[in-house]
C-alpha cells in the first residue's frame, strides 16, 4: 500500500467526528494492507509506531526536508527506514540518524510528512485509539468484535491482533489467550472530584485502595522464572531485583500479579515518585546518589492490588472481591496494598484522609463484583487525589497536529522568578484544552506573537493560565530545575496579571525542593 493513502486515512480519520464514520475509512485502509505490511499499518491508524524508541526529537522534526512532489514511498518502505533509524548506534550515530531521518521525509509528500511528523512526535491527534481500532480490525477481517476486543486484552498487542484476524480470522483470535510471561496491558482508573462522586460509580460495599505514587508493574512468574513488566509493556526485569526476589519467595508456582513499586524511606514512608523512577531506571539495583555523593540504598518494594492469574487458573472474568481473596491467601499481607471495604461515603472518607497522612498520593475505590477488564478506563475502578493548582503565564505555544492542525495548542508554561522579574519555564501541556479554548488561545496568542519558526509561537508573556497537576519533580531539562507532572488546563484567569502569577519559590515549595540562594 502506498504511504500516501494511509496518511489520506489518516487525514480523514481527523477530520471526521462520527465513530461509524472513522471505523469504515480505518477498516477499508486496513483490507488493503498487505499481510507483511498489517502489523505496521495496523499501528501507523493507531497513531503508534512498532519501534518503541527511535532517537528522533522534536528539533530533528522541526528542520526537515521540504517535500516530495511525488508520492514514492510504501507503507512497508517507511516501517524498514524507520526500522533502521531506530538501531543506530554508536560514534557517528547523531550524524548517521540525521541522514536517514532526511532522506525518508525528503521522499515524502506533504501530507506523508504531516503524518509522519505526528508519528514520531507521538502526537497524531486523529481520534483513532486501540478501542475505535479494534472495531475497524473486526469489520475489516468480518470477524466478532467481541473476539477481537478479547484477544487484544489477552496479547495487549494491537499488531498481533491486526495481524491474526486479518490472516486467519476467528480462529487465530481464538487462539489468543493469557500466558504467563506475556504482559497484559493493564486495567485503569477514571478520575472523580472526591469519594462520594467515586462511590456513585462503583456503588457500594467497594474497595477502597491506598493509591501509591510509585510504578505500575505486572509480576508474571512461572516456576523459577521472573518478569516484569511495566503499564506500557516494557520489560523491566533486570531493572528490579528486589521484586524478582520477593516474587521468588512467593509458596506459588504460576501467578500473574498487578501492582506498584516504590522506594521507602527508613521509616517506611514514601519517597518522591521521581526517586522511584529514577531507581527503576538505574540497571542492578545500584541506588540514587545521597547528599554525600554516596550511593544509597533505597530499596524498591512491590506491593501488589490485584491477582489476574495463580497456579494454573485465570482469574480475569471472576469478581474483585474473589480475586482480592486469592490475593490475600496467596500473599503475606506486606506484599499487598492497603485496602479497606467500605458502604459508606464517611467510612470512605476516612480512608482517603488515612492515605494521605500517610504519605500516599490518595485512593482508588473499586467496584467488589467487577472483573479485571484489561485496557479498559471503566467506572469499576476510580481514583480520587487531591489536586494541586497553580496560575501560570503562557510563554510559548507549539502548532498542533492531527484533528489540532492550523491550531495553537502545546502551551510553554512559566512561573515568576521574584529576583531576577523574568518568567522560569516549568514544562508543556495540551491537555485539558477544548475546542472553544483552542479557537480562543488561537486567535489570543496571534495576537501577542513575537516570533513564530512555523512549529513554535513566541508570546509575549501576559497571559495568566490556571494549571491543574499532580505533582513537582526535579528536571534538569528546564532552567527553573523543575517540571510539573501530569499538567492541565483548567481555564484562563483574565481576571489576573502576569505580575500576580505563583512564583518559582511557590512551584519548589510544593515539591519539597530548596530554593536556590
């Protein structure tokens, strides 16, 4: 299939509003793929591509090649380029990288370039997620969308799924099943205001869940053999001794567990998330650097929520409160989140105030009756935390991609620096943001543009936003030292001017972090 027709799919995907709509011009894309060309296609619709990590950033995007006049380029020949660009490596790879990044846009179009850009920047906003794929996936191959929805929460991978109904139909669906050893992407929790909006969705009695700020891991074990897995996937076994230890120990000889891990400080309270990922990320178990120089040992500690697979038998379709069980007669209890059956708003409200005295970032109540429903953000899980805000001054704004083209929409956020009266970028965000708000700080940041490099649109700092988030964390990638974690829109604050943003101190203060002298 030529490159140029899936990034017209893509187009129309984009600009098209109904789910029916979308499903039939993802479908038609998908029958004229190839077999050898499915597993990428399938994931080029998704807004995905195979290779996790590529090396390109946003600089390398920015300076691109202008277009081709003519298409030339096949969905297979952009997988294998692309293939390429992601195993350089090595002295001369920056440059190596460079090159072959220039000649596969240098051989696309305009439109094949628009799509390209949005897949290696990981932001082609064209309204087609795993779920609107999968209904296209059954519509291509004439196969039940019940078998495909489950094989993809079984394999967790959309290629293969793609692949195996486009192939061979039903029947290679059929033979999709939970393996010990094969992540499962994992079941997620919608947000509410407090415990009584969560309540109303899972109805009671329900867990109610300490919500740790640590990193979602899948615990797959069979006999001697370990692995684990982060949310998206990743294999992170050899990163995470202490869990394979523990794990180990375990009287089991097949299970599946799903939890978090986290690092504790002495007194066994929580340390900063971005503590725990950078242990997570550190290979050997080799610790973060104390205030000394010295390495310390903090130990990553799994506790674990749920139990999706032990000795034999799959446990995905039985009821929370049946899985809970089997957790709880299968683990020592140290191993498990804390947890805490309620019926009523106000026993749920003291959970949530216990969990946030002791140091965790909140709770996720959870429906008793329901399965574990793999991939899915339903209703039966929900997670309540307290939200922190902060008024920031918009300092830059990025072009959007996809449904987002010809709009402003990645706002540059920063906070005041009382010493110096300059703004200290603290990250970027795009979420959050409505239609009426992107039409609006379309036309607002037009106005008050100082430069525009057709990617990035300089402003003049005026412009007061009110930013939701979940957290700060070190970053040595901003001036200020500092980014936001999980930062939103919430709305504009005309009422107020730059002069009367939060500060730079203020942004430090919540995450604990010393203000420089």
């Amino acid at each position: 299939m030529r490159f140029l027709d899936l990034a017209a799919t893509s187009a129309a995907v984009a600009a098209t509003s109904g789910r029916k709509a979308k499903v039939e011009l993802l479908a038609g894309a998908l029958r004229g793929l190839d077999p050898d060309e499915i597993a990428a296609g399938s994931a080029f619709l998704a807004g995905e591509l195979r290779q996790r990590q590529t090396g390109v950033g946003y600089a390398s995007l920015r300076d691109r090649r202008a277009p081709a006049a003519e298409p030339t380029l096949t969905v297979g020949a952009v997988d294998a380029a692309i293939a390429e660009i992601s195993v350089v490596a090595g002295a001369g790879s920056q440059a190596r990288r460079r090159d072959l990044l220039a000649a596969l846009f240098g051989a696309a179009t305009a439109e094949e370039q628009r799509l390209l850009v949005g897949l290696f920047s990981g932001e082609l906003r064209q309204g087609a997620q795993a779920g609107l794929l999968a209904d296209a996936i059954a519509k291509a191959a004439e196969v039940p969308l019940t078998a495909v929805r489950r094989a993809l929460l079984l394999s967790g991978d959309l290629k293969q799924v793609a692949v195996a109904a486009l192939t061979r139909g039903a029947v290679a669906l059929a033979e999709i099943h939970l393996r010990v050893g094969t992540p499962l992407t994992p079941m997620l929790a919608q947000s509410a205001p407090d415990v009584g909006a969560a309540l109303l969705a899972t109805g009671t009695p329900a867990a109610v869940d300490v919500k740790l700020d640590g990193i979602r891991i899948q615990v797959h074990r069979s006999g001697d053999d370990v692995a684990v897995f982060t949310r998206s996937l990743d294999d992170i076994t050899a990163r995470m001794p202490e869990v394979v230890e523990a794990t180990r120990k375990l009287p089991l000889r097949e299970v599946v567990l799903d939890g978090e891990a986290m690092t504790l400080d002495a007194s066994g309270r929580p340390r900063p998330f971005q503590e725990t990922s950078s242990r997570a990320a550190t290979r050997g178990g080799a610790g973060l650097k104390s205030s000394s120089g010295t390495a310390a040992p903090l130990a990553l500690v799994p506790f674990f929520f749920d139990v999706l697979h032990l000795d034999g038998d799959d446990l995905l379709d039985e009821p929370g409160r049946v899985r809970w069980a089997a957790l709880a007669d299968a683990l020592p209890s140290e191993l498990i989140v804390g947890r805490t059956t309620v019926t009523s708003e106000e026993e749920a409200a003291a959970a949530f105030a216990a969990a946030l005295a002791a140091g965790q970032e909140g709770v996720v109540i959870k429906a008793a009756e329901a399965p574990y429903d793999v991939g899915r953000r339903g209703s039966a899980w929900v997670k309540v935390k307290p939200r922190h805000t902060l008024d920031l001054v918009v300092l830059a704004v990025e072009w959007g991609h996809g449904r987002r083209q010809g709009w402003l929409s990645n706002l540059h956020l920063g906070a005041l620096d009382p010493r110096t009266g300059e703004f200290v970028m603290l990250g970027k965000t795009f979420k959050g943001l409505t239609d009426e708000l992107l039409r609006w700080q379309t036309e607002r940041f037009q106005e008050l543009k100082t430069g525009d490099d057709g990617w990035v649109v300089r402003v003049r700092p005026v412009q007061v936003v009110e930013i939701a988030f979940d957290g700060v964390q070190t970053s040595p990638r901003y001036p200020g030292g500092v980014a936001l974690r999980f930062a939103r829109v919430l709305r504009y604050r005309d009422d107020k001017s730059a002069a009367e943003a939060d500060t730079i101190d203020t942004v430090r203060a919540i995450g604990g972090h010393p203000t420089p002298d």
